[in-house]
C-alpha cells in the first residue's frame, strides 16, 4: 500500500499510527515533498469512485486563499487535476492507496471494515 501523508498533520499521524498497530505494510510518502501527479490523482479518483471535490483539502490555507470552494465548480476536471498535482497541500490527507482501493481521509471504521 501507498501512504500518502503530511507529518505535521495530527490525522496523518493517527492514521500512520493505527497502520503500526495493525502491523499492515505501505511504503510512506511525504505529500508535500513528493506530491501526486496529475496522472496518479486520475487513476486513484477513477479507482476510489468519488467525485475529484473529495480529493481537495477543504480545510487548508491554500484551498482558502485561492477561493475554491467557490471556483471548483467553474473548472473542468483536467484543470481540477491539474491544479491538485500543483501543490501536494490542496490534497485532502492521507491517502491510503491498495490494489483496489483509494481511502481519502482516516477513519479507522472505514478502515478496519476494509483492511
């Protein structure tokens, strides 16, 4: 599995932790340093099922500063993605990427019932 995460994020933390405590393996990859690529936010989107908006983190400083919440229902998908692969902290965290599937955000229910 993939981890995808900012370790300054307390739920980032949680979920790196809860992974630990299940002893499940991933490879861990800091967000910021190493962002998603246009092409990998496509492929987990497609796989995940959800809509590209889920992906964006709602709650950042720079989802707010660039007003999106207004904006991203003026954009095409492409400029979505593009715009999401331009800065790893518009990405909604951690992503937790397996074979067949995509978790966005942690909730360790969700998690268990699936890992």
């Amino acid at each position: 599995m993939l981890f995808l995460e900012y370790p300054a994020c307390i739920t980032c933390r949680k979920a790196k932790k809860w992974l630990e405590e299940n002893n499940l393996l991933f490879e861990d990859r800091h967000i910021k340093q190493n962002p998603p690529t246009k092409e990998e936010l496509s492929s987990w989107q497609k796989k995940s099922g959800l809509p590209l908006r889920r992906f964006f983190n709602t709650s950042g400083q720079l989802y707010k500063s660039l007003n999106l919440k207004e904006r991203l229902d003026d954009m095409s998908e492409e400029e979505q993605l593009t715009l999401l692969a331009s800065d790893g902290m518009l990405v909604k965290r951690p992503l937790l990427i397996g074979e067949d599937f995509v978790f966005v955000g942690f909730k360790s229910a969700e998690w268990s019932a699936l890992l």
